[in-house]
C-alpha cells in the first residue's frame, strides 16, 4: 500500500517560497509544475507588465523548489524550514514577498 503523505499540520517543517518580483517574465512555468498546485498568477502586474506567480495556499507549499528548478528568469525558489511549536505558517513572510502578492 502506498505511503500517505503528511498533512500540512503534521509535517515538521514548512514551505517558504521567494519570488523576485520585477525578474518574472509571467510564463507560468512554476504555477505548471509545482506538485500540490499552490501558485497561481497575481492579478497585478509587475514593472515589466507581467502577472507573477503568488502563494495561494502557503500551508500546502511543501517548498520542494522545484518552482525555482524550472524558472527560467531565477525569479522564484522555495526552502523547507523546519517548524518551531507555536509557530504559525504564515509569520515570517518577508515584507517585501508579502506586499508583492
Ligand atoms: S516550493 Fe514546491 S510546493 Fe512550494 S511553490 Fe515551489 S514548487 Fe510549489
Ligand atoms: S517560472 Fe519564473 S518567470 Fe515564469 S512565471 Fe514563474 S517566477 Fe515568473
């Protein structure tokens, strides 16, 4: 029988993904291949005039990289960081990630 997954909650780290806003070129590569589908375009536009890709499901995001693995433009990359208790998923978005999205 195949192995299940950890939930989100269970897992003992976390997903954090970066995105370079103005380095996006909008192909939509990393929204195509990221495997639990957590990315989708922002409904705005950067200085160039393309959509970038946002995190629209942070706790899902298993920050496997491979979004950073197949941008052409080094615009995006994601890490696994490990848990702290009490901690919640959503604290430590860097300003400038989180004003972009
Ligand atoms: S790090 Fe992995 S799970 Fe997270 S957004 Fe990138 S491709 Fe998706
Ligand atoms: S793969 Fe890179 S350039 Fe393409 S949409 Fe994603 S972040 Fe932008």
């Amino acid at each position: 029988m195949p192995e299940t997954p950890p939930s989100a909650k269970s897992r003992k780290f976390r997903g954090r993904v970066f995105i370079n806003w103005d380095r996006c070129k909008g192909c939509g590569f990393c929204i195509e291949f990221c495997p639990p589908k957590v990315l989708k375009f922002s409904d705005k536009f950067n200085n160039h005039g393309y959509h970038p890709p946002v995190l629209e499901n942070e706790p899902a995001c298993t920050g496997c990289d491979l979004c950073g693995l197949y941008c052409p433009d080094f615009a995006i990359f994601g890490i696994r960081e490990a848990v702290s208790a009490g901690v919640p998923a959503s604290a430590d978005v860097p300003a400038s990630h989180a004003a972009a999205a």
